[in-house]
C-alpha cells in the first residue's frame, strides 16, 4: 500500500498498491462474516476500554454475561482476521532472522524485566534540543512577510510526534547495527526534514480544505490570505529538499522524495469516492496511507539507510512506520467524532463538513445503509452532516474503527520487536500505546 521508496531494497508500487487493496478487502469480509455471525447489541458493544468494561460493572449478571461472549467472540474473530492477513500477507508476517525478538500481545507498559522505560518524548528531545532554531535556520528569508508566515507553525508549542519517532528509530537502529548510541547529523537531519514537510502539507491542506483554524490558533490562509499561503508552504517544501539534498545520498532522497508524489496522490484521493464498499474502504486506507502514513513510514525507513546496512532493518523501520501512522490517522478520525474543539484545537465533524467518508463513516454505514446515499454526495444536501454524525455515534463506527487502530499498533509493535532491545526501543512500542490513547 502506498509508497515504498525508490531504491533496490524498495518493494515496487503496484506491490503496495495490491496490499492495501486486498489488507482492506479481507478486513471487510471479515467484519462483515463477525457481524453475521454474532447477536450483537447495543448494551454490549465493544470490548474496548470505554465500554463493555464499564457495563459490566453497573449491569445486571446477564449483561454482564452477554459482554463476556462478545468479548470472546470478537477475540475469537480477531484470530480469524490474522489468519486472513497472514496468507494475504505472507512476507509481512513471515518469521524473523533476528535472535532479539520479544514476544508481544499488543502494546507494552513495561519492559521484559518488569522496569518501566522512559517516556518516549523525552527520550527523543536529548537529540532534538534547537529542532524550532534550526529549522528557522534553514528557512532563512530576507522578505519580512514570508519569513513570519513560513515560520508561523514552527512555535514550538507542537509535541513533535513525528521528529520524535524518526530520532527513536535512528538510535533503535544504530544499536540494532552496531551497539551505537550516537544519532547521525545526517539522521538528525531527516528529523528536521519530516517535521518541515508535514508542516507544508499542513499550510496547502489547510487551503484546499478553507480551514479556519489549526493547533488553535487561526491558519495562515485565513491571516495572510489564500495565494500567499500557498507561497509559503512551497517556500517551506523548497527549504526542506534543499536540507535534503546536503545529506548527499541518493537512496535517501530517493526515499523522501517518494513522500512529497504520496501527498499530492493522497490528496487527491480524497477528492474522489467510490460506490462499491469493498472499493471505498481501500481507497480510505490508500489515502491514509499516502496523506498521513507515508511521511513517517519513508522517515524512518531514511535514518534506518543511514545507519545500518541491512535492507532487513530497513523494511522493519519502513513497516513500524507505516503501521503506526495508519494508526494515528485512524484515531484522528475517530476524535473527530468524540473530542471538543477545544482539546483538537480545531472544529471537530471537520471531516463530514468536507465531505469526506472516514473509518467511523464507513462502518456505520453497514449499519445504517442510507447514509450511502450520502457518501456519494459528499454530505452536501441541508442536514447530512447532522445526520450522519448521529449515525456513526448510534453506531459502532467509532469502536470498529478504534479497534481497526490496535490492529495496526499490534503490527508495529511486532515489527520493532525484530530488533535488539533498547531503551529507544521500548519507546517506540510505547509510542504505539500513544498513538491509540491520545485525546487530541
């Protein structure tokens, strides 16, 4: 699914491509034989955190009793799923080389040996003190205007997700390698890069989108206007190919420049809509994949080229990746039905109101087959967005896809888990337990 960096390690396009296709067909055949399969009701909706285990504290003994059999019935359809991902995926879940594997269940609290590891953000900022400085450094402009609006969104204020991950899996690598504990200028750099091309995607986005507001604070397009934020963002993506060209190797370039076609793809992706379901779900995780996942999939996979010569680790950087960033936008999209603005720092429904079908949209539909017509027209006539946001909240939409997340962290903590174990190790996989229980 989506891009794999050009080079001869890389796997070709269509490759992918035919992944993300058959990854969502089998997850739809699959959900849809567990719903045929099992007297689901509303009292016992889902196994996940914030519901079926707070039932059965205040229910009765039989609701109590009804949640227990969903639970082993989802389990039991959970294994029915790797099983269809297994063959579908063969080299995905293929067996490791690697002596260092820890065994794992889904996301982790604590290290083998019972000691708990460091919070991952702080873990990764010893290498990324002077991230803002620097990347207003490379964005050194003499037009006062251009400067302030280039350097608008680099406030420091973020949490760096994307930075931080590509740092982790620097050292993760390096000491998988060579027990080096030394992250690279070269791999400190592709930090900066990441962060200056989600922050480009960011400024265009945000004016093919109208969007108003961002990180709470209003967007460059709405201060500056339309044109000139469009400037601003090319600005910002000239700046970061420029950093990028001074690491001077060609696989790497190769790798990071795959990102910026995944954007532009993924964009307009999500201009389009397809009528068959089965179609529509992997056109979903397709654009996910190329709007979202692709930049963090291609970072890691850049630093693990820099520091380690194996295309094994290589592959195992890309996967972690492209697993969690699915993830992320996956409970993106959920939050855009369950947070206040407030803690989004944008307005939620954002999604409908643009006329796009995300994860919760898509599986209430199965539930509520007239939203179908309103997938189609894009949630344009009076009322469909009030209406389809009243689905998917009747709905299991919002579980569905929450658990469709874990999915994928349980596939990303399986692929980090190849390597030797380190403290950078251990917090990406808590990084993935993050990714699944952050609120904005």
């Amino acid at each position: 699914m989506g891009g794999g960096a050009a080079g001869p390690e890389a796997e070709p396009q269509p490759c992918r491509d035919f992944q993300t296709r058959t990854m969502a067909s089998c997850w739809w055949r699959w959900r849809w034989r567990w719903r045929r399969g099992c007297s689901w009701r509303p009292a016992a909706r889902s196994p996940g955190p914030n519901s079926a285990g707070r039932a059965a504290l205040s229910a009765p003994r039989a609701a109590a009793a009804a949640a227990t059999v969903y639970v082993a019935r989802a389990q039991m359809s959970c294994c029915n799923l790797m099983k269809s991902l297994t063959s579908a995926f063969p080299n995905m879940y293929r067996g490791s080389r690697f002596h260092h594997v820890t065994p794992v269940a889904c996301c982790y609290s604590k290290t083998q040996s019972g000691e708990k590891y460091s919070d991952p953000f702080k873990l990764g900022w010893r290498d990324l003190k002077g991230l803002y400085e620097d990347i207003r450094k490379e964005l050194f402009i003499s037009t006062a205007e251009l400067k302030e609006m280039s350097e608008y969104y680099f406030d420091g204020k973020g949490k760096a997700f994307r930075p931080i991950i590509v740092v982790l899996m620097a050292r993760a690598c390096n000491i998988h390698h060579n027990n080096s504990r030394n992250v690279q200028a070269s791999q400190r750099a592709i930090a900066l890069i990441a962060e200056m091309i989600h922050t480009a995607s960011l400024v265009h986005d945000d004016v093919i989108d109208d969007a108003s507001s961002r990180r709470g604070k209003h967007t460059v397009n709405k201060i500056w206007g339309e044109k000139k934020a469009v400037l601003a963002g090319d600005l910002i993506l000239s700046a970061a190919s420029i950093a990028l060209a001074r690491i001077g190797n060609t696989t790497v370039i190769s790798i990071l420049t795959q990102v910026i076609e995944d954007l532009v793809r993924g964009e307009f992706l999500q201009l389009g809509s397809k009528e068959n379901e089965n179609e529509r779900f992997a056109h979903y995780l397709e654009k996910t994949f190329k709007k979202t996942a692709s930049l963090i999939a291609n970072s890691c996979k850049a630093v693990s080229v820099l520091g380690c010569p194996d295309p094994v680790v290589h592959e195992i950087a890309y996967q972690y990746g492209k697993n969690v960033g699915i993830a992320f936008q996956l409970i993106d999209d959920v939050l855009d039905f369950t947070s206040c603005s407030d803690q989004m720092g944008k307005p939620t429904s954002a999604d409908l109101k643009l006329g796009l079908a995300t994860g919760p949209v898509l599986f209430a539909c199965q539930q509520f087959p007239e939203m179908n017509a309103m997938i189609m027209r894009r949630f344009s006539s009076p009322g469909d967005v009030d209406r389809a946001r009243q689905y998917v909240l009747q709905s299991d939409g919002v579980q569905q896809t929450t658990y469709l997340a874990q999915r994928y962290c349980h596939e990303a903590v399986r692929e980090i888990s190849k390597l030797r174990p380190s403290p950078e190790r251990e917090a990406l996989i808590q990084l993935s337990e993050i990714v699944l229980t952050r609120d904005k």
